[in-house]
C-alpha cells in the first residue's frame, strides 16, 4: 500500500523529486508513464534518471512504497530489475502531455496544458485534470509567491477534467500530437449531472470514486441524486460522513430520504443524526414511507378484459367500461382466473384494426410490481418507466390491483 501526504497533486510537483530503493539514494523522478484505461488513465510507473552513465529505470506503480513532500521510496533494494525503457507506445506525463496544446472538438486551439493533477483512490493512481492555468506555469517556474497573488486577483480557476479528453494519438511524442478535448470551448465548465451519472455509472469503482471526488459539493450532491442506488451506496461509503451528510442537506426532503433509504440501516441513521436538525425528521418520515406497502395505495377498480375481445369493440363501449373506475389510460388483458397475460394502451386501441382482438395487439412483457413491493419501489419504478399505471401481480402472475402514479406522486411533496 502507497502511503502519500496529500491524496491529490500535480505531476510538475513531485517531477525532479529524490528516488530512493529503500534507504539508498538511486535519481530523481523524471517522468510519470499512463495508460488510458477509462475514462481516467492510470499512471503505471515511474520513470527514475539516474547519475550521468546509469541508465534510467521504470519502476511499476505496485514498488512505490511513499510519496512524501521530499521523496520517493520503491520498496525493493534490487535496482538492476528496474533498468529497462518504457514500452513502445508508452504515454509519458511530461514529456508528451505538459506543454502541448489542448484543441476543443472543432480543432480551435484553446490553451496549452502547464500541469496535469493526479488523485490516489484505492492505491491507484490517476491523472485526473488537465490544468492551463497560468498560476502552475508559474509554480512550475518556481514563482509561488507570484503564482498565489494571480490566484488571490484571479480565483477562477482554469482546468479541465480528463472525461472530456479524447483518446491521445497513438503516436504522440515530444514535438508532435496535441491534447484534444470531447467538447468546445464554451462547454468545459461542467456536465450536467444526468449526463456525469451516466459516465459514473459506466466506471470501475476507482474511475467512479476518482470523479465523483473531483466534483464541486453541489454538483456532487445533484449527480448523488440522478445515480442507481447500487451507486449511491457506494460512493457515500467512500465518504466520511460528515462529507455525506453534506451532500444530502443540499438535497430536497424527497431526494434525501431516497438517497438514505437505500444505504443500510445504520449507516441512514449515522448520517441522520448529522443533518440539518430541523431537516431530519422530514426525512425519517419519508423513509419510512418509502417502507409502507403498495397494496394501501392499490385499487382492484380497473379494465380487465379476456384476450379474445374485439377492440374495436372495446372503443365502442369504453365510456361505459370506464364509468367509475380509477385506472382508465390502460386496458389488462386477463385469463378467466386473473392470470395477467398483457396490457393494452388506449392509443392503441384508437389505431387498432377492425377485427383485431387485444391478444393481437397488447404488450406481453408487462411491467408489474409484486405484491409484497413498498411505496419507494412503486416510485422507483415509476420514475423509471415514466408508465401512468403499474398492475400488482401475485408470485403467480395473477393481477391483484393497480397503482396510479396519480394517486402516489403528491405524497412526498405534501410532506416536504
């Protein structure tokens, strides 16, 4: 396990740093080597210059053992296994990323790459940004105290995440390839959080903890929203929990409570206690809800009709059928023992042909709830789908009741 002082750097930061195989002193770290392997590319070993007639070294990340403000320290004292050239290909930090041009998607030069940050998660190691800010040219130059006061006149700062950087040519060197981001100029600023739960969706644990840590809080607590649950879980596991509970007090009552209601119990009731006071009883009563079954939200007032009838027909007396009934926008399609054999939207009922009957033209694949479901998967599933109604089938498939989504939706708000 590396240890580190700070989880987050810049790559110019530990470049010329002492390299040492355990208490001996080998070189100075030269270059960083990535591979791009997702939407972050992972730094897969270090590049150590040795004294004038020993040749260079590749140290795999794994052998890193400590990188403190002063030093490097490899956990190994075997330092001829280490002699051997980056591979052909290999993409080098410094060498073929500090000081290239960064391109928007319309190949418009946009500004030049002075530093690239690198974050630690789960002893792997990122690039993370690419930064072209004009205060870590100058750190780069040695001017910090020059570099704090532009920052201190010019806070704004001026940095990219590397989701928006295309795939590196594949013959990228020194002098030639330049950066190239997935997006134009006006919109490197941020992704929208329905879009970023997406991508952090499509990650691996360290991609997805390595992004999600970049985020600004509230952009962080909209994107904690808009992630499946498997999600949230993990990344507010990731947190401490002060840092969660945070986030969740920048959320509504009602995102909240969906937020804390699919972690584990005790973990809800740690970051409970740590909210906003007047908030979390709000909140608690809303997971509770979430907990009430479905069936008191049910109705058995709705259209089911054998598969054999015309729909045509069906149109000629919908006014009839629907006289009194609380679900009306769908027709269930049933055996003689309530066996759920499809489902048939008014609208096509209204296109269906003459003679057609609804076995012809229904959905079989129904989307249905069961009957020992809560509130919260009700809503879940609703939000998902975005149906007006959602039948309630028994472990045999037979229809028991209906849910509207009319009937649930103003629960939580009535509450917030």
């Amino acid at each position: 396990m590396v240890a580190v002082l700070e989880r987050e750097f810049f790559v110019s930061e530990i470049l010329g740093r002492k390299v040492f195989f355990r208490k001996e002193r080998i070189g100075r770290l030269n270059d960083v080597v990535i591979v791009e392997t997702g939407a972050f590319p992972e730094v897969t070993n270090f590049i150590v210059e040795r004294p004038f007639g020993y040749p260079s070294l590749l140290i795999p990340w794994s052998k890193i053992a400590l990188i403190s403000a002063t030093e490097i320290i490899v956990d190994d004292s075997n330092v001829s296994a280490y002699q051997a050239a980056p591979p052909e290909g290999s993409i080098l930090l410094k060498d073929h990323v500090l000081d290239k041009k960064i391109l928007d998607m319309d190949d418009h030069e946009v500004e030049v790459v002075y530093d690239v940050k690198l974050v630690l998660e789960i002893d792997k190691l990122y690039a993370s940004e690419v930064d072209f800010s004009h205060n870590r040219l100058l750190r780069r130059l040695g001017l910090k105290k020059l570099a704090n006061w532009l920052v201190e006149q010019n806070p704004g700062e001026k940095s990219v995440s590397w989701i928006y950087v295309q795939p590196l040519p594949e013959k990228i060197g020194a002098f030639t390839g330049n950066v190239k981001l997935s997006v134009l100029k006006d919109n490197i600023g941020d992704i929208h959080p329905v879009d970023l739960a997406d991508i952090l969706e499509e990650l691996d644990q360290q991609q997805r903890l390595a992004v999600f840590h970049q985020l600004e809080p509230e952009h962080a607590s909209d994107t904690l929203e808009e992630v499946e649950p498997r999600v949230q879980r993990e990344l507010i596991e990731a947190l401490d929990n002060e840092k969660a509970a945070d986030l969740i007090d920048r959320m509504s009552h009602a995102q909240a409570a969906d937020v804390l209601a699919a972690l584990p119990a005790d973990k809800a009731d740690e970051l409970l206690h740590l909210i906003d006071p007047e908030t979390a009883p709000k909140v608690q009563q809303l997971i509770d809800q979430h907990d009430e079954h479905i069936g008191l939200y049910a109705s058995d007032n709705f259209i089911k009709l054998a598969p054999i009838t015309i729909a045509r027909n069906v149109i000629d007396d919908y006014r009839h059928m629907a006289r009194d009934k609380d679900v009306v926008m769908y027709v269930y399609v049933v055996d003689a023992n309530d066996l759920l054999l499809g489902v048939v939207d008014i609208r096509e009922l209204i296109m269906a042909g003459k003679d057609q009957t609804l076995a012809e033209i229904m959905t079989e694949n129904v989307i249905s709830l069961q009957e020992d479901a809560t509130l919260k998967d009700a809503l879940d599933m609703f939000e998902r789908y975005s149906f007006r109604a959602l039948p309630i089938i028994d472990q045999d498939d037979h229809v028991v009741g209906v849910v509207s989504f009319r009937d649930v939706r103003g629960i939580t708000p009535r509450l917030n």
